[in-house]
C-alpha cells in the first residue's frame, strides 16, 4: 500500500531537480542573451559539475581564443605534474679556478637578500662570470608586445634574475616648487638616474617613469609632480649582466677569506606556484615554462619550442586531447599568439582537481586575496570562488572552482574575447557566477 506513494515521492524530487537545472540553465542562457557586451564581443564557456561528474553548461567552448593570464594555468598545471612538487629552483655559485662562476637556474623571484644570504661564504677569487645556459639567448617570448619593454609586468627573462629584473624608484616630496628626492634600489652602476620630478603640495600625484628602452638603455627618465611618497618600478637590460653588475658592487665589501667552493639557493617550484596564480605573475610563469623546456630538452640552451612541447605531450598523454587543435605561444599569457579553447582550460582544471593535492589553495579566493581579493566578496559569495584571472587588450577571463549554495564542486571557465571594456567583462563574469552559485 505504501510503494506508489514512495514512488511518487521519489519522482517528485526527482523532477523537481530536473526543474531547478531547467531554472538554472534558464537563467544563465538569459544573461547571454541580454548582456550588451556580448552584443559586439565573444565569450566562450564551459562548466563541468565535479560532484555529478557531468557538463551542466556550454557555450562555444570549442572556439579558439586568446586566454590572457589564465594560461598560467596550462604551465603551472603542466609544470608540477612533471617536475613534481618537490622540484626546486636553483640560483648558485662555485669557484672554477680563480674565477666565481653564477649560475642561473632560473629563479624568478630571487631577491637582493636572497643574494646576500647567497653570497655569504665567499672563498678568494679574481674574477666572477655568469652561467646562463640554462635556456637560450632569447629574452622575450614569442608574440609578447614590444611597446611593453620597460614596464615591470614584461620583464627580460634570464636564468639570471634579481628582483624580478627590476628596480624600485622611491619619490618623495621634498620643499615645494623643487625636485623630489629620489632613492633607487638595488645600487647597481648599469643605470643612471635623470630626475625632473617637480614637489607640488596638494594636488594629485602625476609621475611618469621610462628609460631609453628603443635603444635597450637604462637611462632611467622621472618626469611630472609629486605630493606624497611613491614607489614605482622599471626593468633593466638585460636581466642578468643586471644580476651581475649587482653582485660585483657587493663582493667590493665581502668576506673573502672562506674556503667554500660552492653555494646553493633552493626555491620549492610550489612557492613559485603560489605567487604565479595568486598575483598572476608573468616572470614565475615564465621561469616554470622554462624549466619544462630544460627538463623535456634534456640539455642547455632550452628553448620556448621545447616548452611547447611538453606542454602539448601533457595535453596529448594525460588530457587525452589532440594539442595540434590548439597553438601554445608562452607560458604567461603575455603572448597574442596563444590559441586555446575553454574545454581544454576546463581539462586541466578536472586534472588538477583529480591529481594535484589541494590545487584550488594556489588560486585567488573570492573576496580574500590576490587578483580576486576585491571581486565577489559579498558575505554568500567570498571564499566561494577559486579561479585564475586574465586580462590584456581584448580579453578578459576567468577560470577556476566554484562552491555552490548547496554544496557541489563546479571547475569553469570564462573567456570573453574582442571587447572594449575590462570592466564590463568582469560584471558579466561575475553576474554569470552569481547565477551559478544557485545551483540547483
């Protein structure tokens, strides 16, 4: 007497979760449909439910785009999958003769006191040199914009690299109507300084920074106004005679009465991970598409093509996916060359998922840090939202994890393509995560 209404119960809930996906799909299919950025631009979009283990929304997800920064996804993906996560980076000396010979392994984030820890113990020498052969001689990846030369988000890359290839400019008021002070670090004798900075009490700061970078010059130009204290940053050419003048200076007024012949400076490829996606920087991504192509090349002189290479072995043997479909150009993003789609984006992330402990830890979180820490931080939202941001001239994306209301696992991806407005793409993605949080 009690199975019909059983049954009935069970096919009531049933179908009224069949119900709410048909809301839902609704819901988000409506949002395309009457979004005015997608009026004049493209998106592409897949969702996968991790919890049901189905594709619960699509659209163009096979169409090719430019990903920007979420292509970092790809390289540290790849990257700790085949260098494992107890690779480490390193940055060393040691004494060949009468010379202390530097070698670049190509860690990005090593820094001026990482260089004093590493010059600590230094033995007699007469001469110093760099290794660089880590990697080829080129110092800019294929594709990347050469208008973008001195600023800090391009730097050149080097096995050799201090401070990210950078220097830091200090301005500071000084009496009003006269030149601001201006304090440069590191010291290193490769650049000069021309300052034109004018004080100007109460208004606006308005400073500008470049160097003559057409003709690869460290010329360092200051020009405008300045009120309060500000901090900028420029790159210098090249990165490691950079590194090396930097080394000379400190070894004037080093201890040079050590024995040690050699000295090493470990980084754990997951720190450099963690700042990569948490701050979407190009220098780690960079450095760790270079140690998969020294690590697939299995010699010196690694080039990007060996990279590429083990990115597309990656997508072919463990994706299971033909890499020919696609075009990988660097390991950043930086490149106007990459062509990649959201199904494959979403590919690596259930990889991910599956097979690297914790993974969604290194990406920004909703409304508490990185290039997310400001996006999606309402109360039902924040640390809602794991995801890799994106964006460069006409493109703005967003790929990652997401917890819904009811507590299914959802990898994502969102490309939008060929718009004006960073802004606007970024409203659209996070009115279409909004929506999805509901599910069912």
């Amino acid at each position: 007497m009690q199975r019909p209404f059983i049954l009935t119960v069970v096919f009531l809930l049933v179908h009224s979760g069949l119900l709410f996906s048909q809301d839902r799909f609704q819901q988000l299919n409506t949002l395309l449909q009457s979004s005015p950025l997608l009026q004049t631009s493209d998106v592409g979009i897949v969702v996968y439910d991790l919890t049901d283990q189905k594709i619960v929304f699509e659209h163009q997800a096979d169409h090719l785009y430019r990903p920007a920064s979420v292509q970092k996804l790809l390289t540290t993906i790849t990257a700790i999958s085949t260098l494992g996560p107890d690779y480490c980076l390193d940055t060393s000396w040691n004494l060949q003769g009468d010379t202390l010979v530097f070698k670049g392994g190509f860690d990005p984030f090593f820094s001026e006191s990482d260089l004093d820890s590493l010059l600590q113990a230094v033995p007699q020498h007469q001469h110093i040199s760099a290794d660089v052969t880590m990697t080829d001689s080129t110092y800019w990846g294929k594709g990347w914009c050469w208008d973008d030369a001195p600023n800090s988000f391009q730097p050149y890359l080097s096995p050799l690299m201090l401070d990210e290839g950078c220097v830091s400019v200090e301005v500071c008021p000084s009496v009003a109507d006269s030149l601001a002070i201006v304090r440069v670090h590191p010291f290193s004798p490769i650049y000069s300084i021309s300052n034109m900075v004018v004080t100007k009490r109460g208004q606006n700061n308005d400073l500008h920074i470049t160097r003559n970078w057409m003709q690869q010059g460290n010329d360092i130009l200051l020009t405008g106004t300045v009120s309060t204290p500000q901090t900028l940053s420029i790159s210098i050419f090249p990165s490691d005679r950079f590194f090396m003048s930097v080394v000379a200076n400190k070894l004037v007024w080093a201890n040079t009465d050590n024995r040690t012949t050699n000295r090493h400076f470990h980084r754990p490829i997951t720190d450099v991970i963690l700042k990569t996606l948490k701050e979407s920087d190009n220098l780690g991504a960079e450095a760790l598409f270079y140690h998969l192509a020294s690590h697939h090349a299995r010699h010196a002189h690694a080039n990007s093509s060996d990279a590429v290479e083990a990115i597309n072995d990656f997508i072919q043997d463990k994706l299971h996916l033909n890499p020919s479909a696609y075009h990988i150009a660097d390991g950043s993003g930086l490149s106007n060359y990459n062509r990649i789609s959201a199904r494959l984006v979403l590919a690596f992330l259930q990889y991910a998922h599956a097979h690297i402990q914790d993974f969604s830890s290194y990406l920004p979180v909703s409304g508490i840090d990185g290039t997310l820490k400001n996006r999606l931080a309402s109360k039902k939202h924040r640390r809602k939202i794991h995801a890799k941001t994106g964006s460069m001239s006409g493109v703005s994306s967003l790929a990652g994890y997401l917890t819904t209301a009811d507590g299914h696992m959802l990898a994502f991806v969102i490309i939008n393509q060929n718009m004006l407005s960073q802004r606007d793409a970024r409203h659209f993605q996070d009115e279409f995560l909004k929506r999805l949080w509901q599910h069912p």
